[in-house]
C-alpha cells in the first residue's frame, strides 16, 4: 500500500548542479504532478500529465522539466540548481475519469522532498 | 496575482469554538472545490470537496461554494487540538484539470 513515493527526502546540492526528483504511485492514476511549496506561498504547480507521454506546464515551470514515459513515474529534472530553487517539493496524482462520483479529483501526495541549493 | 488567495494567518482559536477559514478564486471556469488539511512536514491530505456552489457537510466540518461572488468558505464546528494545522483551498475545472492551491491558512487550536 505504498501510494506516492517520493525520493530522495532530503538532498542539498551546489548552484549549477542538475539532479532529478523521483515520483511513482502504485495507484494507477492518469494525472500526476509536481508542486513546490515555499512560505507564504502555498503549494505552486511545477508541471502536470494527464497521462503517459502528455505534459503540460503549471505556475513556474521555469528551470524545470518532466517527462511521463509510463503510468507509474513522473521524475522532476532540476537542469542547473539555483538557490531561489531552495523548497520542498511534493509529488501528487490523481484517477481521472468523467462527473463526481468515482472521481472527486482527490490529490493523493508524497511525503515531500526537502532541496537546499547553496 | 494567484488564482486562488487566503489569509495565510496564522489563526489561533481556544478548544470548542467555531472555525471560519476563508478564500476568494479568480477563474470563472473553476467547478471543482476542495478543501486540505496538512500537519507539519506532512503532504496535504483532501478534507472536503465541493463541486460548484452550495454547501457539503462532513461531521464537524462544512464547505461552502459562493461561485457569484467567487468565494470559498471551510467551517469547523467544535474545534479540537488535532485540528490545529494548515488548512489549503484549491479549485480546478475539471477533474483531470490542473489543481490550483491557495497560500494555506495556519491554525491553531488551543486546549
């Protein structure tokens, strides 16, 4: 029963460095997604797929990027690390389907990955 | 300017009383309404979920949906200590749509 997960939970890296964020859910949900979640700003959508090989950019995509190569992984590219980057970040999926019931749109979220850039 | 905006608080309440939690969106084509709850260094969990206007009950808690005046209101009823944590409005078009979330309103409920 393992829902998101999320790897690593806690990682620091150097201004310019690259890394990538792991999600992958067991749940079989179309939609997945990434979020930043600063103080004072809430949750801010990085990306989202509706589906495997269909992305589409959030809030501040900016200096991030997603692939969706299967139904299960959705990984978070940092290209080059910059302190403002500096957030945890959560992973989130969800079923997708047509009206309510059956599909109330319920984001189910990873426990969070904790980046500090220097 | 976000989508969705929220007093970020934080709100600090004695033991019993009653909770409002409060946003405002500024996308008409929101349908979909939800209400989270997230405790510290957790993810967010759903708590309530309210598609276009009116009003949805669930024990303690109430959600309701004004879409003429674009407002978003969580009431908590009895309020308890376990409830003291952050509390995030979201809205979205459609199930499969991008979710939007507000700032988050931090609360505490005092024994």
């Amino acid at each position: 029963n393992a829902g998101v997960t999320q790897t690593p939970k806690f990682q620091v890296l150097k201004t310019g460095q690259s890394m990538t964020l792991q999600c992958a859910q067991d749940m079989n949900h179309e939609y997945m997604s990434w979020y930043r979640q600063d103080p004072g700003m809430g949750l801010r959508l990085i990306h989202y797929s509706v589906g495997a090989g269909i992305t589409d950019q959030g809030e501040v995509p900016n200096g991030y990027n997603v692939s969706r190569s299967t139904t299960e992984d959705f990984p978070l590219r940092l290209l080059s690390a910059a302190p403002s980057q500096t957030s945890v970040y959560f992973c989130a999926s969800s079923y997708v389907g047509q009206g309510i019931k059956g599909s109330t749109g319920e984001l189910f979220f990873g426990e969070g990955s904790r980046l500090t850039v220097l | 300017q976000k989508e969705v905006e929220q007093d970020p608080g934080p709100l600090s309440v004695p033991e019993g009383a009653i909770v409002s939690l409060n946003c405002t969106y500024s996308n008409s084509a929101f349908q979909y309404f939800m209400w989270y709850r997230q405790y510290s260094r957790k993810g967010p969990e759903l708590l309530m979920y309210t598609y276009s206007s009116g009003n949805k009950e669930d024990g303690r808690f109430t959600a309701q949906v004004d879409k003429s005046s674009k407002y978003i209101s969580l009431f908590i009823r009895d309020s308890q200590p376990s409830d003291s944590a952050t509390y995030l409005c979201a809205g979205t078009k459609t199930s499969y749509d991008k979710v939007i979330f507000g700032p988050g309103t931090s609360l505490s409920v005092i024994p």
